[in-house]
C-alpha cells in the first residue's frame, strides 16, 4: 500500500512539471486519414523531422551537446516527443560515455525474439580446404526443426549447385569428395524433406579454396611472473601458428623465431621454441615470420605485488512479487598486481552498514531473510591486508521494485524503397525500468505517426505489425515515425526515411 501511495505521487509530480516546460506530445490518436501519402503529410511545423529551415539554423552550445549525447536514431531530430522536459537524456543517461544496461548493442543490431518455424538444418563444413595429397570427404546432415525446436533426424534428397563448374568434385547422399585437381570456387549444397503433403527445404553454401598464408599467431605467456628468492630463470614456451585466409591452420609452414634481448633458446622444434627467462623485472618481444608475414608479442617479465581490490557482481537487483526468502545475492572479489591481473587471493567481506540484521554476508554471498517494503541500498566491502596496508573495494547495491520508465526503439533509420516487390525491416523496442535496466516480457503498441505525434492508419506502401515494417514498391520518399507505446506517459519514439 504504502509503494502504490509513492508511487501516485511520483506521477503526480511528473505531471505538475511537464505543466512548466514543453508539453510531452500524447500517444498517437488515430489521424492522417486513409490512403494518406507521405507527400500529403504537413512538415512545417514537425518537432523531430528534418527540414531546410531549422538545418540553416545555428545551433547553440547546449543543443550540440544534447545531440552528441543523444542515442543513435535520434540525434538531429530535435527533442522527441516522450524526451520533452527531461533534461536531454533520460534520467540516469546523463554524461553517459555509454548506452545504459540492457539497450548496449541496441543500436549496433537489432534483435527480434521470434517463434520458431519448421524447417531443416544442415551442417557440415561450410569452408573447405583442396588437398594437396589425396582426396577428402565431408559428410552433411541435415535434421527437422518442429515448431517446438525439437529437433529430429530425417532421410533427405541431396543435390548439389555447381554454377562455378568447379572441377574434380563429387557430391553423393551427403558426401561430398574432393579431389587433388578441385578448383576453387562455391557450390550449393540442398536438402529436401517431404512429409505428407509438406515439403521442406534448406540450403548450404561451401566455399573450396587453396590455402594461402595470411596471417601468424603466437601463443604463450605475455606476462611471466617471479617470486622473490625463486630460482634464477624461468623456462617458458611459445607455440607460432601460421593460418590462411580464413583463419585455419596451414599445416607443414615453418617460421623462423627471433627474440629481442640476449635469451637462451633452449629447444626449437615444430614451430614451438623454449627460452631461460632470468628472474628478473624487464621486457622482450618475440617474434615469429614466414615470408612477408611476421608476428611480434611483447612480453613483460615482473615480480608481482598487491596493488588492488575489485569487486564483482549485480549492482541493481530487481524484485518481483513471487520472490521468496532467503534471497540469496553471489559475488566475488579479485586481488589485482600492478599489472591489474588476478593474483587469487582471499578477501574478508563485510558490510559497510551495521543496522541492517537481515543482510548477512558470508564469502561474497549475501542473504536477505526477509525483503524490503520498498528500495533497499546497501554498501560491499571486500578487503585485504598486506604488510600493514589495507586495500579495499566498495560496490553500492540496490534492491528495487521496478517499474517501467522509458521505452528506447532500434533498428534502421533509413530504408530503401523495393523497386519491385517488398522488404521487411524489424524495429525492437526495449522497455526499461527505473535504473535504466531492460525489463522482460512487457508488451507495447505499435503506431506509425506523422510530424505530431498522431497516428497514420494507413499509408501507401507501408504497413507496421508488432515492430515489423513493411515496405513495398508502391511506397513514397519521405519520412514518417514510429512509435512504441507502454501506456500514455511512457512510450518511444522514432524516425524512419525512405528513400
């Protein structure tokens, strides 16, 4: 009761001070009428489209850094409808270096959580070397996907695609053979199940290719560590892999090694060399060459000492009503050398707080015995002690209730008008709660809007079903947006160009 009366509040409060600013636009209400172009749509006065006007307007200090700030697919658009008299960014954005938890990558891809269809699966080795000895065989297999995602075993009619007419190539009940003489180039690789009236189809494309060298990759130690009083060297390996093209090992390829400083090679065999490494603070590099193509790693000889404490774990803990007690939280802590690599040790864990009889910390793990009415925040103390010194790290965390308080949309700004035909582009909207952490399983409606906000039930050419755009030839250049909506006060917006 008490969480639902702050609550009240809260939204009372956002809405006496959206009165003193810019009034946040309201979700779309149905408007632009049937059959509405994108030409036909009034942009003179729009709050988050372009246009020739407000672009030969010089912006202001302020406006720059908001727009420097603001998330990818909005920036230069003005302040967004949902974004009005919020400061620029959402709270808990601002000065952000990065986007918050839960949206990072949003931007970069767009990720659509979809039923599973039926189909077929084929694997087998998608990239394939030519022999320089003997033919080669590869087996494919292909199994049935049901709309559970189970997966099972199925007898399918093989073909094969040859349009490069690559040589030396046979392809017979999922094996394909490989001679001496192949060529490279890519074939197609079909699979066809029929069951009942139903037929499935799946297809794989294999590149064959001749090896070329393209790059070498050394494996070993780039930091060797010595203890005081150890014995004066230190024997160490360095393994040099020479790869191709597509990051397979060439086999048969030596290299030849050399070391910067005055070290003793104590072995040398199968592109693998041992070096006596003095115990002593320094550094030297190793590399490794074949032809034109070389490897050099930078190796850091130390004696290492205590020089951190860093904690790990959940920083924000959201609750739900079903959650029982104990609640029980893991973290974990690392003791770091000047180097900042672990050194294992043991840290003594505590509570920065002593008036709460509820939380308990044993070894990282925190128990709750019973859960807060409302948001809870306590302070992690993970500390070491060496020669008299005391290190430590502190983590805050925070036990909430959430609630949702932003909706963020992703996906392509501008989208190619089909010159026959359709394409479909999908949009994701993330649902945040109030420390800016994805929130699972909440739904939103979807709108298209023009340059107020209100919603276009029908536009030539372009149709959006649950975050998917559909765009057929028949569509217009313009711009036109979509909008995301969790209730009238939270929602997302976004601007879409065709082209």
């Amino acid at each position: 009761m008490k969480r639902n009366v702050l609550i009240i509040l809260a939204l009372l409060l956002t809405f006496l001070l959206s009165l003193g600013g810019l009034a946040v636009a309201a979700p779309p209400e149905h408007a632009g009428g049937p059959n509405a172009s994108i030409d036909s749509l009034d942009y003179e006065d729009d709050l988050f489209f372009d246009d020739d006007e407000r672009n030969t307007k010089e912006k202001s200090e302020q406006e720059k850094k908001q727009e420097k700030e603001t998330p990818q697919g909005l920036q230069g658009k003005g302040t967004p409808p949902g974004l009005q008299n919020k400061g620029g960014l959402p709270p808990g954005m601002q000065g952000r270096d990065v986007l918050p938890p839960g949206i990072q990558m949003r931007f970069a891809e767009v990720l659509q959580e979809k039923p599973v269809e039926p189909g077929l699966v084929i694997s087998g080795d998608r990239f394939i070397v030519i022999p320089d000895d003997e033919t080669l065989t590869s087996d494919y297999n292909a199994v049935f996907v049901d709309e559970n995602g189970e997966k099972t075993s199925v007898t399918v009619d093989w073909s094969i695609e040859n349009d490069d007419e690559i040589a030396g190539i046979s392809f017979e009940d999922g094996t394909l053979e490989v001679s001496l003489d192949a060529e490279s180039g890519t074939i197609t690789i079909s699979a066809l199940y029929t069951t009942g009236d139903e037929e499935f189809s799946k297809t794989l494309k294999v590149e064959l290719y001749k090896q070329e060298i393209s790059e070498i990759k050394i494996e070993g130690p780039e930091y060797i560590t010595f203890m005081e009083g150890q014995e004066d060297f230190i024997n160490v390996d360095y393994t040099a892999l020479v790869l191709d093209q597509k990051g397979s090992v060439i086999e048969n390829e030596t290299v030849e090694w050399s070391i910067s400083s005055e070290l003793d090679i104590t072995s040398e065999e199968d592109n693998r060399v041992r070096l006596e490494v003095p115990a002593e603070e320094g550094e030297f590099t190793v590399t490794a060459e074949n032809g034109e193509v070389s490897e050099t790693l930078e190796v850091i000889v130390y004696s290492p000492e205590v020089n951190s404490v860093e904690i790990s774990g959940p920083k924000y803990v959201a609750l739900t009503e079903d959650d029982e007690v104990p609640l029980v939280l893991e973290y974990s802590a690392a003791v770091k050398d000047q180097e900042g690599r672990d050194m294992e040790k043991t840290v003594s864990w505590l509570l920065a707080e002593d008036d709460y009889e509820y939380i308990k910390i044993d070894n990282g793990e925190v128990t709750l015995s019973e859960l807060p009415e409302e948001k809870l925040v306590f302070t992690l103390k993970a500390v070491y002690v060496v020669d008299d010194e005391v290190l430590d790290d502190e983590l805050e965390v925070t036990v909430y209730y959430p609630y949702v308080a932003e909706v963020f949309i992703a996906g392509d700004e501008e989208v190619a008008i089909p010159s026959e035909g359709e394409i479909e582009k999908e949009y994701k909207a993330s649902v945040l709660d109030q420390f800016d952490y994805e929130m699972q399983g909440i739904a939103v409606e979807w709108y298209l809007t023009d340059e107020d906000g209100e919603e276009i039930t029908e536009l030539i050419g372009v149709e959006l079903d649950n975050g998917k755009l559909t765009v057929t030839d028949e569509a217009e250049e313009g711009s036109f947006g979509l909008w995301a909506v969790y209730e009238e006060d939270v929602f997302g917006t976004f601007e879409v160009e065709l082209y």
